[in-house]
C-alpha cells in the first residue's frame, strides 16, 4: 500500500496548531529471514508525532528503532502502508481539494541526511547546487539574482566571506562545512520544516555544536520547525523542546524534554537516559562528596 490507499480511511481531525504531523503512520518493509522464508518488518506501527511551528522534536532511539523510515516517511520518500501524513493540517498526496501536492510540500519540508558527502553532488560547485534549489523554489531566474540569494544563505549558515565558499567543490570543504552546505540548499527553498536526520554524528565533537547551534538559530530567527533525529541524549536535551522515543517500531514516549529525561515513564527510555553521559550529574555527585567539580 502506498500513501495514496492510505486516504481511503477515515481522516482524523486535523491539528491546526501543528505545522508538520505523522498520524498512526505504519511502514512495513518484505525481507528475507535467515531460511530464506519471507519476513515482515514493521519499521514504523502506527506511529504518531507532531512539530509546531518553530518548535524542536528530538527523536531517539537504538539503532533500528524506525527513527529514519519514520522521517523519510514525512520527507515523502518513503511510501506508507497506513495512517497520514499532514501539513498545516491539510492531507498530502489525497485528491481532495485541500491536499498539499508533492511540489508544494517540497517547498516547505526539507531533509537533511547524516553524511554530507554523500548528500552532495561532488561534481558541482557549491554556486550550482545551492543555485539550483533557489532557481527550482524562489522563482528566482537572473544570474546576479541567484548569485545574491546563494552568497545571502551561505552567510546565513556561517560560512564567510560567502565569496570565498560559492566556487568551490564540495570535496574541498571540511565535513562541518558540508553539512553547512546541505543546511543552506534545504534553507533555498525557505522551508517552514526540516527534518536533520543524525546531522552531526559523523562530524568531529567539536563542530557538533555549531551545527547544533545553527539550526536553534534557524528556529529562532527564521521560525523553522526541526525534527532532529540523534542517538545523543544530551545534544536531543540542550536543543529541544520536546522528545520523542521510539523503540522497535513503535513510539514509547512523545513528552516536554525536561519531563521525559527526568520522569521516564517507559523502561526502554529510563536505559537510554540512564546509559547517557550526563557532565551535570557528575558534578552533582562530586558536590554531595564535597569534592571540587574540577578534581578528576
Ligand atoms: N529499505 C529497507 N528495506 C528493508 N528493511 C528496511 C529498509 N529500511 C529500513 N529497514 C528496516 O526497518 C527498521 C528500521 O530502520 P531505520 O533505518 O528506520 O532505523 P533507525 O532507527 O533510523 O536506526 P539507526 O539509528 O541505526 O539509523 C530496521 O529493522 C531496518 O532494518
Ligand atoms: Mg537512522
């Protein structure tokens, strides 16, 4: 089944509030078992989730938990088996008047994925890739037009003098310029939502937290909401405003981050939050012994 057989049940009613929502969303995927029978996996069960307008979700989870079948399926790059997937409320991909067609959605809901390399189209400069998505989704068409909107974005991503950057290929950036790169193709579009698929986990601790802060940045200053999708506990606690567990398919836990992280209420969430490094109750317990927090 695909999205399209999913409009033939009953639609729940809409969250206006909410600017990009998956509603009991089910993604199966046919494999084969070890004996060569075929198997089912059920990467996504009904799976509920909503991001309002400049808000940030975190969504965690152990490795295979569906984390991203579920944004590919909001991405619309994935098909779903059932349940929907809505923006601003109105339905995608339905035939109904209100439906938001693909083209239009594209415009307003942009991925990011984990490796910027691959990402990239290595054989272009940066003038071409960000150019192109200006030209595709501003309606921009003048060469000096495009050019000014692409050294505007990569400003807006930090990487100045832009003049420096805009004739450059991808390979000859380093991996938190790349992914900086991919930040300002998905911003040329001025998307009300993006989805950051593990956006820092293969770049170095310490330029993780520019990209971290960047996109806290674009949800300030430019409103956009963000999925940010991690398998790190404390970068999910300083950048959200709400955390989402998913484990084996289904979502265990959809809370205010503060609440989730200090009163889980599922056990798989109290393992994760128990697993991670926490620096804060580190200092905690060596307050209590009376230690100094520097001492080792
Ligand atoms: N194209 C596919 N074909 C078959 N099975 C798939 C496919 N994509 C994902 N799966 C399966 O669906 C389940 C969920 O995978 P998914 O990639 O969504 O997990 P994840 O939470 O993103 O994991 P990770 O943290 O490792 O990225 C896994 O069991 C995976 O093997
Ligand atoms: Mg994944």
């Amino acid at each position: 089944m695909t999205v399209q057989d999913s409009l033939a049940q009953p639609p729940a009613p809409p969250a206006a509030e909410a600017a990009l929502e998956a509603h009991e969303v089910t993604v199966t995927f046919e494999g084969k078992g070890r004996d060569g029978s075929r198997q089912t996996v059920t990467a996504c069960d009904a799976v509920s989730l909503s991001l309002a307008p400049a808000e940030i979700v975190a969504l965690v989870g152990e490795s295979g938990s569906g984390k991203t079948t579920l944004a590919r399926a909001l991405g619309l790059f994935q098909d779903i088996d059932s349940g929907q997937i809505r923006l601003s409320g109105r339905p995608v991909r339905g035939r109904g008047k209100d439906s938001v067609r693909p083209r239009d959605y594209y415009g307003e809901v942009q991925m990011i994925f984990q490796d910027p390399f691959a990402s990239l189209n290595q054989l272009k400069t940066i003038r071409h890739i960000i150019g192109r998505a200006v030209r595709i989704h501003s309606g921009l068409r003048g060469r000096r037009a495009v050019e000014e909107r692409t050294l505007e974005l990569l400003e807006t991503v930090h990487l100045t003098p832009a003049e420096d950057y805009i004739d450059r290929y991808p390979s000859a950036l380093s991996g938190g310029q790349r992914q900086r790169i991919s930040i300002a193709r998905a911003l040329a579009v001025d998307p009300t939502v993006i989805l950051a698929d593990e956006p820092t986990s293969m770049l170095d601790v310490s330029i993780r937290i520019d990209v971290l802060n960047l996109l806290s940045e674009l949800r300030r200053e430019k409103g956009v909401a963000i999925l940010y999708i991690t398998h790190d506990i404390a970068s999910a606690r300083y950048i959200s405003d709400r955390m989402a567990v998913m484990y084996k398919g289904t979502m265990v836990e959809f809370g205010e981050t503060e609440q989730v992280v200090l009163s889980p209420q599922h056990d798989y969430t109290r393992t994760l939050i128990a697993a991670a490094p926490d620096p804060g109750r580190r200092t905690r317990r060596r307050r209590r012994r009376g230690d100094s927090p520097l001492s080792a």
